[in-house]
C-alpha cells in the first residue's frame, strides 16, 4: 500500500489549477461479502472523469440542505484510491474545492495506492460512516473482480453509502502507429497473435478478456503491470501491440500521435476526446454489426454494462440519512457548476453527473445481475 501526502481544499477566494496527466492504478479486488456479480445490459451508462490541481481555493457558498451546517468548519478526508496523477486523482481534485465550497468544509484530497484501488476503498469503507470520510470507487472493476476470483477486497459494494458519479469514463483500445494494425475490423480478421499488455483485474483486464474472446481475436496477455503508469510505459516499449483501458490516461498519447485509436466504449461527449476517436467504432456499433453466438454477445453487453460504472464517490455503509443527502447534494451542485465545468474542459475532461439515488440502484441493478462475462474472465 502507498500512501501519498493531501491536497487541501478548503474556503478562501482563489481558486487556482493546474493539469496533471498520469497513471490510473487498476489491479483490483475480489469482493469478499458481495455473492452475485455483474451488470446486466439493462444498466444504465452513469457518468465519470476529472482532475484539477494540488492547492486551491473557492469561495464558500450556501448550505447545500440543512444538514450542511454539520459540516461547516469540518475537515473531509476525500481517498482517491490510486497515485497522484491517476484516474482517480484527477476526479477527485476537480471535484474537491467545489465541495468544499458547497459544504463550507475543509477537503483533504488523500490518494492511497495499493492493490489498485483496492486499498483505498477498503479503508474508505471502514472508515466512521460520520460523512467525513469519503473516496471514489471502481464499481465495474470491483463486481469484475467478483466473477474472476481476485482476493483482497474487504467491503460491501451494496452497503457502501453513494453520492454520485461524475461521468461515465470511456475506455480505449489502442494500438502503436507502426504496429501493422490499421483498425479493429482488421484486427479481428487477422490470424495473427496480438501481443495485449495488460493490467491483471479491473475493467481494462475484463474488457481485453471479454472482447478479444468474443470476437475470436488470437491474443497473448502481457499481465505484469501493476499501474496504468507502468502500463504506458510497457505500451511506449512495445512489450505489446495493445492496450485497453481508462481515455484520460491515455488520452495524451493519442493526441500526441504514440497510440492510435481502434475502438471505444461508453458515451463521449467532450469535443475534444470526440476529436480524437475521430472515425473510431464504439464496441456498442461492432457489436450490432458482428455475427457473434447468443452468449458471447451477451458477455460483450455486459462488459459495457460494467465498464460504465465506476469512478463513483461514495462513503462508508451507515452514513446518517441527513448527512448522506447533504453530501449529495452538494455533489450535484457542484457537478452543475459553471466554474467546475470550465475546469473539466480546460483539463479534457468530461463531467456529465449522475446523482446519488441514481448510482446506488444502478449499482443494485448490477449486483442482483447475472454473469454472462464469467466464461470467458473466470478462469484468467
């Protein structure tokens, strides 16, 4: 596990950011009190990705409800389960002053590495379910994990207390631009071994598994990186032809022109993350245009079912009903905010916010589901 020194958000009348691009630490989790696993294709697509800077501050604003008066002048400790940089960094310090704001609190930005993000939410989850402790949480990596047995998760999905998703993150399929792979139709009609680096568990790892398996594509999984930093780095050496994860992270090597874009998933809404998958598929349209068995398209919707749930903030199982409701509350005001949506845009990234109430039956919805995936990520 690794732990990394806060970033403080609180009250004041500045508000100053800066951009960081980096890892999103993805080996994640096998849910230990969880039965069921995954999302059927009836899940709706959620919400998710930001980032801003280290030290910031905004103006304190009104109370987002009632209860908000029991976090003014109170320090909120807000996990992003990954390093500085990652994925759930950037949601976290984007979102952080605008919080702070609503709720007239202090918001400590903690990020604890380790296991993916699986260290994080678990001291999340344990920590007093009094609303000052919250974190992000990689639903579709954490119900993934469920179906392939990967051990270490200590928490709940169903009982965590949730607050809100800032957007649904896309996922991207990339390949090197010398690679001899011009698209994902080509790709699938080659004979060839594609050489797939990848992260073991989480969504990037069920999304390889799911889709190179449904569509017959003949593959060998490079598991060794820990990180979406280490990933990169594999990717940028070429110890593999393919990737497949999280855009924000990797959106930087595509417009700096080292990967090229061959498939994605999710919605995208951005003007410039649609600039760059300019002419790319969704997996949804070569779902709908591929001849795939009955099972293996059920396990293709399913995986996108998955992959549009997570970067979710949520708190421990038991915050009180008042609390819980201020908090989301003030994650709508804030996901709602002029200045934060400025922010994301100038950061390249997307904020199409899902409420609280929302999440957790979407998050129901998906425990309670079957597991059309498992077949082909059970056995990893």
């Amino acid at each position: 596990m690794e732990r990394f020194r806060s970033a403080t958000w609180w009250r004041g009348s500045h508000h100053r950011a800066g951009h960081v691009d980096g890892p999103r630490s993805s080996w994640r989790r096998g849910m230990a009190a969880t039965s069921a696993a995954l999302a059927a294709a009836t899940v709706l697509g959620a919400c998710g990705s930001t980032h801003a800077s280290a030290a910031s501050r905004v103006s304190s604003a009104a109370p987002a409800t009632s209860a908000t008066s029991y976090f003014k002048g109170k320090t909120i400790t807000l996990i992003a389960p990954d390093k500085p940089g990652g994925g759930y960094d950037k949601y976290a310090r984007l979102f952080a002053p605008y919080l702070a704001s609503q709720l007239g609190a202090t918001v400590n930005v903690e990020n604890i590495a380790g296991a993916g993000t699986v260290e994080g939410t678990n001291q999340m989850a344990a920590a007093t379910p009094n609303g000052l402790t919250i974190g992000l949480v990689n639903v579709g990596g954490d119900i993934a994990n469920t179906v392939e047995h990967v051990p270490g998760q200590q928490f709940n999905l169903a009982k965590l207390s949730w607050i809100g998703q800032p957007t649904q993150v896309p996922n991207v399929m990339i390949t090197q631009p010398g690679s001899g792979i011009t698209s994902f139709s080509q790709m699938r009609h080659s004979t060839s071994p594609k050489t797939v680096v990848d992260i073991r568990s989480g969504v990037g790892d069920m999304l390889n598994r799911v889709v190179l398996g449904a569509f017959r594509i003949s593959n060998k999984l490079e598991t060794g990186f820990q990180s979406v930093a280490s990933l990169k780095q594999g990717f940028l050496a070429k110890d593999g032809q393919i990737a497949f994860e999280s855009l924000p992270p990797l959106y930087s090597l595509i417009v700096g022109g080292q990967a090229k874009p061959l498939l994605y998933t999710g919605t995208v809404s951005l003007p410039a993350w649609k600039k760059a998958l300019t002419g790319v598929p969704s997996l949804q349209s070569e779902l709908t245009s591929a001849h795939l068995s009955p099972k293996d398209a059920a396990a293709v919707r399913e995986a996108l079912a998955l992959s549009n749930l997570s970067d979710d903030f949520a708190g421990p199982p038991g915050i009180p009903t008042a609390e819980l409701d201020a908090l989301r509350a003030a994650f709508v005001k804030a996901a709602s905010s002029s200045a934060l949506q400025a922010q994301a845009v100038k950061e390249s990234l997307q904020v199409t916010a899902t409420p609280g109430a929302t999440l957790a039956k979407q998050v129901a919805t998906a425990l309670s589901g079957g597991s059309a995936i498992a077949p082909l990520v059970g056995n990893g």
